[in-house]
C-alpha cells in the first residue's frame, strides 16, 4: 500500500528536498502551507515536483485544523519542519518565535497521540540547542543549554517529544540536525547570502559583501543529504534521536575566502558590519555523526569545500 506522509514547513529549504526525497520512494506527500499566505512555490517549480504534491491550508496553531487534516489523510508519517528558523530573527521576534516553535510542536504530538499512536512523528530539532557548548563533538547525550530565542524554542520542542515518546509511548523521534544548505536556503542565511552577493560584485551590481562576526566556526553540510536521515528515523524499529552533521567545524572566514577566490574577487570587499553581530553567539560548534552512520546507515563524507562547489556552480547557472 502506498505510504502516506504530510510535512509541516513545506515551502522551506528541507521541506522541498525531503518531498523530492519521499516522491523517490513512492510516498504520496501531503505538504501543509499557511493559510491566506500567498506561498513561493518556485522551489517545487526548480526541484521540478510541484504537481505531485497536495498542499493542504493549516493553521498549526489550531488543533482542530491539524486534527481534520490528519483525519482526512490519515498518514502513517509526520514530518514536523514548520519554524521560524533563523537565530537572527529569533532575537528580533522572541515572542513569535518561541510562541510558533513549540505550540506548533505540542498541538501536532496532542493530535497524534489523540488520533492515532501509530503515526510516526520526526521533529525538527536543531545543534543550536547546544548554545557554547564547551566539550566538543556535540553528542545526543551533551548538555542541551540554548543561547537564543530560536535555541530555547528548538530545546523545548525537543524534550516536548521525547517526552510524549517516554510518556505515551508514540513513535517520536528528534533530527538533530546541523547547518545545512542548498540553493534553495533563503537569502537571509549566510552561505547562500555570501554566494549571491560574490555573484553579483563580480558582475559589478553590487560593491561588498558586508557581515558580521566571521571568526565563529560551525558544522555545515548539504541539505539533500541530510533529509535523507530524517526519513531513516522513521524506518527503525524503535523511535530515537540522532545527531545528524558533517563531524568537522569551518570557520565563516574561511567560506566567504573561498568563495571570493573562486570568482576572483578582490578580499577588500569583505566589509565587517557591527550591525550584524549577535548577543552571545556560538564561537564554534561541530557534532559526532557516529550513532547515525551506525545505527542508521547514513553516510555522509562531503566536505563543505565540495558543498561550496556545488552551491556555486547551481547560483551561477541560475
Ligand atoms: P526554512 O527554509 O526556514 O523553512 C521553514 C518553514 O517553516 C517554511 O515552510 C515556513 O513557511 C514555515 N513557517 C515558518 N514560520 C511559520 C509559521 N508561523 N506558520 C506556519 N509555517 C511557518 O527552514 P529549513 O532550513 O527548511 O529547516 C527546516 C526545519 O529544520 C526548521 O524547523 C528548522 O528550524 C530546522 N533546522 C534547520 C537547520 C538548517 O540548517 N537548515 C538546522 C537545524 C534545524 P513559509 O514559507 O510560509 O515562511
């Protein structure tokens, strides 16, 4: 029988790869949009995989609009993605993060374990629950210590699961997930920000690339690869929670240099802006990938040099 899986968080950078993914494996995939947002679909145009998806309206702060979605589809898998997702915004919309990130999380395990305890369920959790974490690798048994409103949001929906797993035995498991991208990250993250405005300096439409704080180091991988882990969780036998990353830390310097070096373009264009610094920001993070290449079978080796290989060839033929 055909599987059934609907993701929250849809038109996010995750929620594009993972449909293509599941499209892969034969899934029929319901994927939720907010309701009255006129959405960008231009991701499922360029993944070329729009047509094969319901979207569905709904508002994943009403209950009852998760309730009559489930209902009426009845998947054997939920993927929640849903997030205000950016540690920036997080310290700009503390109140509308933290309210979205964990009501969000909450009224999708209620309904599930109202409904039907069979339907699996993977949570979106993320490294920046770790906060300076000072012994490194990141391991799913390190201290959970969050440094931001997306930090906090991100931990408490995480032991939100954990705990409807341990408490009324749902299949529930936690990604815990590392930076990742692809072209279809939004402009507002660093990588993709760092590539397209190198692309435009060299076709002289812009004069710099202004940033902030680019000694600080993290764990960054390819968001096709990872979105393959998520589905492996739900294809255990026992629900459980991994790390999932590239095992290694690069500083931000080292990115937007070699991004500058591999268009040609002159390193005075690297313009520190103060503006961009954030209050107590991570100074270097990466994460041990042992129990998912273990138990899961997931293999990741790119390193984020390749990534960055990719990312700009992809830019540059767009
Ligand atoms: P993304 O590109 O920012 O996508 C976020 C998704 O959540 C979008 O579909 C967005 O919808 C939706 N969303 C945001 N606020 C919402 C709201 N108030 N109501 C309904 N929907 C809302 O994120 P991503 O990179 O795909 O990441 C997927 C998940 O993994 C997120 O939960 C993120 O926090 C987590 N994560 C990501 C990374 C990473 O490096 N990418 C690392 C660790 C964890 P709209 O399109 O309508 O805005």
């Amino acid at each position: 029988m055909q599987k059934i899986a609907i993701i929250t968080g849809i038109t996010g950078q995750d929620g594009a790869y993972l449909s293509q993914f599941l499209l892969g494996k034969e899934y029929k995939v319901i994927g939720l949009v907010r309701p009255n947002i006129a959405e960008d679909y231009s991701g499922f145009e360029y993944l070329k995989i729009k047509d094969n998806i319901i979207f569905k309206e709904c508002n994943l702060l009403d209950l009852k609009s998760i309730t009559n979605i489930l209902k009426e589809f009845r998947p054997s898998e939920v993927y929640n993605l849903a997030a205000q997702s950016s540690v920036g915004l997080s310290f700009e919309r503390p109140l509308e993060t933290i309210n979205f990130n964990i009501l969000s999380v909450l009224n999708l395990l209620e309904t599930i374990k109202g409904l039907d305890k069979k339907i699996k369920f993977y949570q979106a959790s993320s490294s920046d629950m770790f906060g300076n974490i000072e012994n490194l690798p990141v391991t799913e048994k390190s201290i959970i210590h969050p440094t931001s409103p997306y930090g906090i949001s991100k931990a408490t929906g995480h032991w939100m699961t954990v705990n409807y797993r341990e408490s009324y035995g749902l299949f529930a498991c936690c990604g815990i997930l590392f930076n990742h991208e692809s072209y279809l990250r939004a402009p507002n993250f660093f990588v993709k920000k760092v590539i397209k405005t190198a692309i435009e300096i060299k076709k002289g439409t812009q004069q710099e690339l202004r940033v902030g704080d680019i000694d600080l180091r993290r764990d960054f991988g390819f968001a096709p690869d990872y979105v393959k882990a998520m589905w492996l969780m739900l294809q255990q036998d026992e629900p459980k929670d991994f790390i999932i990353c590239s095992g290694k830390s690069i500083s931000l310097r080292d990115i937007v240099e070699y991004v500058f070096d591999k268009l040609g373009i002159d390193k005075n264009k690297i313009v520190t802006d103060e503006s961009f610094f954030r209050p107590n920001d991570i100074k270097n993070i990466y994460g041990n990938n042992e129990k998912a290449k273990k138990e899961l079978g997931w293999e990741y080796e790119k390193t984020f040099f390749e990534v960055l290989d990719i990312l700009i060839q992809e830019e540059l033929r767009k």
